[in-house]
C-alpha cells in the first residue's frame, strides 16, 4: 500500500501559479501518480477533489464523473457506508492521526468491489482535507471466502459420506484416524493413537497379504500410488469392501517417508453391483446372441464395436474378425455406402431409423431385412455411436405382395359388381358402405357412414324387420325397392373389429330380374307356378351372392384370427386406412365441386409466400413420389422474401397439389418438377412430368367433370376425376388462366397463371400457415411438458388425441361439453394447449372459444372439426382459434402444428 503523504502532499500539484522549474516537477509528479496501480485520491467537504486514473478504473466512473459530483460515502455498498463517513470524520476531527479500512463498494455497473482505503489529514487550498491511497482486493476476497467454504463443505462432505480419513506418522509410527473411520464399521471411536496393527489383523485373511504388500512397496518406492481394495471386518461379524487410498504428504532430507495421510470409504454396494453387472451382461449378451435378428453396435465413424451370432452370418466372420472394421472391408462400396447413409440418417433424425435393405450372406442366400438403426448417446448427450437391429422380413414381404394383389382383385369386384356391402353396429350406425349397387340408390361409397339405418330406412318396415333379425343372431333376407331401383339383401350377424356386435349385409341390384320376373310373372296365371320360380330364382341369387363373398368376408375374417401376427394387422389396418382416405378425399373433392357450382365458395386474400407453399406441396407429396421411385423436385425463381403475392393461399395449395398429386398418378417412371416464372405482371406456374401424356382428343376435356385422360382399362387411374376441374375453378377465380401441353406416352406439362402484385423493393418476411410434412415426425422434443385440455365428447376421438399428446404433455385435462372447457381454462390458468372439438354438446366450440378469449390471450386454442368443408378453417379463426384440424385427425399433421407453436 502506498501512503501519500510519502508522495509530500499533492495538493501542491492543483496550485494554479508556479514558476518554471517548479512546475515542471509538478508535471512529472502528476504523470507519476496518474500510472499508479493504486487509486489516489483526495477528500474536501465530503467531496472528491481528485482521483487518479487507476481510482476511476476501481469504481468504473470516469474523472468528470467523480470529481466534485460524488460523496465518498455514495461508493460504499449498504451498511458500510457508516464505516467510510465515520472513519473521514475521525480523521478530519483529529481523533485519529491516519485511517485505515476495508469497505465493499459499488461499482458504476452496481457490481461490487473490496477495497481497502488508507489516508492522512493534509490541508489543501488552505483547508483540512484527506488524501490517500486505495486497492481493489476484491479477487483476493473470494480466494479466502471459497477456501473458508471449501474447507467446511469438505468436512461437511466427509462426514455426509461416510469416509474417514487417517495421518500416520510413518518415522514413529504413529497411526491416527477420524471418528468416523471406526464408527462406520460398528467400533467405537478412539480419541488416542490408534494401533495400525489392530486393522491389519481385522483385514479378511484372503486379502491381508495382498495389503501387507501394498503398504511394503510404497514404503519400498515400488509404487507411486497407495491405493487399494479390501474386506474389512464389520463389528458385527461381516466383512465389508472398503478402498484405502493414501498420499505421502512429507519426507525427511534422505527421501524417506515421514508421513502419509488418507481416506477409507465403503465400497460393498459397489462391489455388489459390479457383480450384479457382471451377471447382467453375461446374461444380456447370451441373450442378444440367441435373437433370431441381427445386432450389431458401430461407432460414430462406422466402425463395429459388437455384434452377434446372427450377424456373423451375414458377413461369414466370427465377432473378433469384424469389430474395429467397417462396412467397407466386406461388401462393395455402393452398398457400404447405402449403409453408411442410413446410419447418418439416423444421426441426424436425433431418433431410430427404419429402413429396408435386401442383403447377400456369405453363403449366397439373400434376405430383405426390416432394419431399425437408432443413435446412441451418453448421459451428457455426447453421440457415441449407432445400434442396429435387422429383421428377416423376406417372406412377410411375398404375403404382403400377394394380399395387395388379392385386395387389388377384391376391390376391382366390389367396385365393378352391381352390389352393395355393408357393416352396421350394434347401434345401427353405418361403419361402411361400398360397391358400385350405391349409384342405384342415389348414394355415393360410404355416404351413409355414421347415420342410422333406423332413421334411413323407418318408411321400410321389411328392411328394419330383417335388420332386428340379424341382430338377434339369425341370418335374413330381404328385398328393398329405391327409386324403382330393387334390392336383394343378405344380413347376417357378426363380431366386430373391436369385439362388438353388429351384422354384415350385401345388397345386389335386381332390377332387371325383378322386371323379368314382373313379365314372367304377369305371363303365368298360376300363384303356385310363380312362387316357384320366385324360389328357384331367390336359391340362385343367393347362391351367386354368397359365391362372391365368400371371397369379401374372408378378408374382414382374417382381422379376427387369433394367430394374426401384428405386422399382418398392420397390413390389413393400413388397407382400411387407404381405402377410407380415398373415400373421404373423393368425397371432398365432390363437395367442392358442387360449392364452384354452386357458386358459394368465398375468396379469402392474403399475403403468400410462394416459395413457402411450393415447400409445402414438395414435403406433402415427396413421399408418395418415393414409392413409386420418382424424383420429385421444384425450383424457385425468386428469393424467399421477393416471394410474396396477394392471393388465396389455401385455393393456390389446393391448385399446385392437385396438378403435382395427378402427375405423380399419372408417371410410372422418371422425373417430375414444379416451380414458377415471373413473366410481366403474371406469374406463370407449371409441372412438367415424364407419364403416359394426353391424347389428343382428350386434351380438350380433361378439365371437365369425371374425366381422365386414359380410361382404357389397362392403364386407368382411380380417382374420381375432379381434381383439374376444382384447379381449373380456382385459377379463374384467382383471375388466371390453366392449359396443358403435353405428348402421348413422352409426358406433360400443366401450366396456369395468377395476378403477380410483387413489390421487389419490398422485401417482407410472411409466416406462413402449416402445411404438414406427413414423413417429419423427428423434429419435435420426446417431452415439451405442455399441460393440454382435449374438449371431445366422443369417446374414441379422446382417446386417440390423449394417447398422441401423451409423450408432450405433463398434465391432460378432459372435458366433454364447452361449458365445462371454459370453466377448466378459467380455472386453471396455466394451460399450455386447448384441443377444442367444435360440435361439442351444449356450448359448441365456437362460443366456448369466444367466452375463454375473454379472460385468456396467450393460450393456443386448435380447433378440431368432423365437417372439413371449405370457409371452416376462417369461421375458427374468427372464434379466436390458432388453427385448425380436420377429422379424421392425421396424427403427423396433429404434431407439426404443435410443433409450430411449441417446438421453439
């Protein structure tokens, strides 16, 4: 610490008149003090009057900052600003010759600093002030206060833990322990010099030498370190494993060990689980051993670490001969590569990876195996490597190819024969209803799905008489007349797919026999002969109906077979699923074009990003252009930001994915590409495929109704044929304009223009809506701990929705009408999530939107709908809904738009 007086008083240095010689030492002097590493100051009237560079370095002020403008006590933090007043006011009082004393003070930024101040009473411009010196030992201050805390929290640590800790004096011998070094093997403590010998002894005899030599070879020097494991004998008769670990902390002047200290901590749950694991993994690995499928473990740089028996197969080496290799120093480079791209992509998914890959065994045979490759991490999240698991699913796969030819020929019948099938549960509620027999009924497949046929059919007592027939367990049949359309119908009791009862019916139009019958009839006078070819007539239809289906219900039957594996009912459920997403499509697809006819269809304006919705038709439809090994691409013309047209984003979806959808339908092989070009103050939009092209006579109507570019058998297409006379529609309310070029058999190109409204100088970065990829379901967090209300008063639905947010959620709340959905989110407030069905009974989900968007903002509210028709995505919006999802609710289309609010 430097002392100013020992610098003769400064306050020389401020006078304003000094002769030549002298000032120049007072220039010197003041450089002197200004490169300090001390602060130097000067106090007056309980202001400063100087303060060097280094004193406003300490306290982050600058000179102008501090000088005449701040009290000395206005740097001292709380309470110490009483010690720097009354240490000033002794020292300017004359109570004390000097001061000296430490004070916390405050930083400019509020950080606090230790300072230690020393000063004397000088006399500056003819009046008392203080001048002194001052050190930031701030850093010196945390040393002693952690090595204070170090030292408690290691005692503290040491008696928590159990370990004791022992000083033996090795020159005389001379062994001391901590209580608890006796305490935790059941002796008492001993406050005096213990004897080592005593511990030795107590040391299990099978471990004894094996310590003895130990304590020889680091009084020897053999060894650097003393450390070791032994059983100790418990006060209580057992012996207990305990490491001993010890340090030499002195030696004499020949090198000799004066002293050792250490620690003793029990060890016997350790050694208990080490054995525990030694077991474990010697019965893990026998059992990884006898899987019928293959395991192998590589490690970030594809090298194997292990593998099985079942793998050793495949490359006809023995586990030893292929860990530390890769892939590469047993197959060719393009299938090694296929691996190696796999891995990686179960690396960058953060998730397991599925695959197929056919592959050659060393001895010839071939296998297509189900692989399941998923990413290995630490418990720090360090990436160590890949596990492999693959199954032989070769002959799940030829069953799997010949029940897609099966339901290929089962649907083709349906479709093609003039009957109808139906399911009715035990409530009388249609699950299903197809065949091309519904045209006579006016109907469209599965139109009737989820109404009663008690309600349908109330005007015909026979249909409901032989519907209560079948329910009672009996098999009927009955007739049914429709729009002088006739019906035979089969029904017949059955089990459901979830065990419930319900019946099964076909219906085969008649209408040409019942007219053929009516002339029969009317030309034989004789009831007798007429009931008899009724009943010939009736034996033979029934025959030939249930010929048939024979063939139908054979396929539902085999959902009830107990032996079904799970891979088989996935198959069967997946054909269900497709079919059904068919139905609903085509359905839509006849909504909307009855709504264009109609002419209530409303357009709703906004600002699109373009290159965001050709984004979003690439992720919709990448998957299915996958499977039929086409390379689907697009290309933007614009930058991101430059993308931006007023238009209706959701018709310009509709248009581009049904155009991409059609050339995916439409193209066995090649390539397809989308994108867009700026062409005045039009943008023109166009998909280029490499199909089956347009004949020229149908280029002229393929924007029609119900029309389809090739309608020969052998290459028809299913589909409605709706989808370019919906885009057709769009376009030209969109205020544009769709044709095509295209060539037979070499391709097409499909083009359409819309109102370009760019401003290249405005660069705006739109937000665009989700539009779901269906193959990410990666990106989302395993957990984001939402806490979600589902407002849902079907059964079903709730349970579907509950199990799909279970891996998000901490907390799910179920309501099941929308007073009881507002009365949860008013009383609990924390509600992340709100799932908010809108035909819920009672207050529908519209109006319990509205009354929670009262006293609740923040909170995201997805409305869920069954109707799913156009203008209902905006009547949610307009609610106060975030979004919207329509039923059936596609769980990856649920997730990305959880993703978009939470997975931040």
């Amino acid at each position: 610490m430097i002392n100013f007086n020992s610098l003769r008083n400064l306050h020389f240095l401020f006078k304003k008149k000094r002769d030549k010689p002298c000032l120049d030492s007072e220039v010197k002097y003041r450089e002197i003090v200004e490169h300090l590493l001390v602060g130097v100051y000067i106090i007056q009237n309980d202001s400063f009057r100087y303060g060097n560079k280094k004193f406003c370095e300490i306290f982050g002020y600058s000179y102008e900052d501090i000088v005449e403008k701040i009290s000395p006590a206005s740097l001292a933090f709380g309470s110490d600003k009483n010690i720097v007043k009354e240490n000033i006011r002794k020292l300017i009082s004359k109570e004390s010759k000097s001061m000296e004393y430490e004070f916390r003070g405050v930083k400019k930024d509020g950080s606090i600093v230790w300072i230690k101040a020393l000063g004397n009473l000088i006399s500056y411009k003819g009046k008392p002030a203080i001048s002194g010196t001052l050190i930031d030992f701030t850093d010196r201050k945390l040393v002693e206060e952690a090595l204070y805390i170090g030292e408690e929290r290691f005692r503290v640590t040491l008696e928590a833990t159990e370990i004791g800790n022992w000083d033996w004096d090795v020159k005389n011998d001379i062994w001391y322990a901590s209580p608890i070094y006796y305490t935790m093997l059941g002796y008492e403590p001993v406050a005096e010099p213990s004897d080592r010998r005593v511990w030795l002894a107590r040391i299990h005899p099978e471990d004894r030498e094996y310590v003895r030599a130990k304590i020889k070879d680091i009084l020897a020097y053999k060894e650097d370190r003393y450390i070791y494991e032994a059983r100790i004998l418990h006060a209580d008769g057992s012996y207990r494993w305990y490491q001993v670990i010890g340090h030499i902390i002195e030696k004499d002047n020949q090198g000799r060990i004066k002293r050792m200290v250490g620690i003793r901590k029990d060890i016997t749950d350790f050694k208990q689980a080490e054995e525990e694991l030694k077991i474990s993994k010697s019965r893990l690995r026998a059992l990884i051993d006898t899987l019928p499928d293959l395991v192998w473990v590589k490690d970030p740089h594809g090298v194997y670490l292990q593998c099985n028996h079942r793998f050793e197969q495949l490359y006809g080496a023995a586990e030893k001969e292929i860990v530390g290799k890769t892939d590469y120093d047993f197959v060719g480079k393009e299938l090694a590569d296929f691996f190696r791209q796999k891995d990686s992509e179960a690396v960058v998914a953060g998730k397991p990876s599925i695959n197929e890959e056919e592959v050659t065994f060393s001895d010839g045979h071939k296998e297509i195996l189900e692989t399941i490759k998923t990413p290995i991490y630490e418990s720090d999240g360090r990436f160590v490597g890949v596990l492999g698991i693959g199954r032989d699913i070769t002959q799940r796969k030829k069953a799997q190819q010949e029940l897609i030819r099966n339901e290929a020929l089962i649907s083709a019948a349906v479709d093609n024969l003039p009957i109808v099938f139906y399911l009715i549960d035990k409530d009388g509620i249609f699950n299903l209803s197809i065949g091309a027999g519904l045209k006579g009924l006016g109907l469209l497949p599965n139109q009737v799905v989820g109404q009663s046929v008690f309600d349908l059919y109330k005007d015909f007592p026979k249909t409901i008489e032989a519907i209560n027939k079948a329910f009672s367990g009996e098999s009927a049949i009955f007739e049914l007349e429709v729009n002088e359309v006739h019906y035979l119908s089969i029904v017949n009791p059955m089990s459901m797919s979830d065990n419930r009862a319900g019946i099964v019916g076909v219906g085969l139009d008649i209408t040409d026999r019942k007219k053929a019958e009516f002339e029969l009839l009317k030309a034989k006078e004789k009831a007798e002969e007429s009931d008899q070819l009724k009943s010939a007539f009736l034996a033979n239809m029934s025959h030939e109906i249930r010929t048939p289906m024979n063939g139908i219900l054979g396929f539902a039957g085999l959902l009830k077979e107990p032996e079904l594996s799970g891979e088989q009912q996935k198959k069967y459920i997946r054909i269900i699923e497709e079919s059904g997403e068919r139905m609903l499509n085509i359905i839509n697809d006849i909504i909307n074009i009855s709504k264009i006819e109609s002419g209530i269809i409303d357009i709703h304006l906004s600002e699109t990003n373009i290159n965001n919705q050709l984004q979003f038709v690439y992720d919709s439809l990448k998957l299915d252009a996958y499977h039929k090994k086409l390379k689907l691409s697009f290309k933007c013309e614009l930058d991101e930001y430059e993308s931006i047209i007023i238009t209706d984003g959701e018709k310009f979806y509709g248009i581009l994915s049904n155009l991409v959808k059609n050339a995916i339908k439409y193209t066995d092989m090649g390539t397809i590409e989308f994108g867009y070009a700026v062409k005045g103050e039009k943008m023109e939009f166009y998909v280029k495929d490499t199909g089956i092209g347009i004949p020229k006579e149908k280029v002229e109507v393929i924007f029609e109704r119900f029309i389809q570019a090739d309608i020969a058998d052998k290459m028809a297409r299913q589909g409605a044929g709706l989808g370019l006379a919906i885009s057709k529609a769009y376009v030209e309310m969109l205020g544009g304009k769709i044709w095509v070029d295209s060539e037979e058999s070499k391709g097409s190109t499909f083009f359409f223009t819309l109102p370009c409204n760019i401003d290249i100088d405005k660069k705006v970065k739109i937000t665009a809506a989700v539009h779901p990829d269906t193959e990410e379901k990666n990106v989302i967090p395993e957990n984001l701990g939402l806490k979600v209300l589902i407002a849902e008063d079907d059964k079903a639905s709730e349970m579907l929705i509950s199990i799909e947010m279970e891996k998000f959620s901490r907390e799910i709340l179920k309501v099941n009408t929308g007073k009881h959905a507002v009365e949860t989110c008013l009383n609990n407030p924390d509600i992340d999530l709100v799932l908010m069905d809108i035909q819920i009974p009672g207050m529908n989900g519209y109006d319990a939107t509205r009354e929670i968007r009262e006293f609740n903002k923040e909170v995201i509210i997805i409305a869920q709908t069954a109707f799913a028709l156009e203008g209902d995505k905006e009547k949610a919006i307009d609610a106060g809904c975030n979004n919207y999802i329509s039923k059936p609710i596609n769980p990856n289309i649920l997730l990305s738009l959880i993703q978009s609010y939470f997975a931040k």
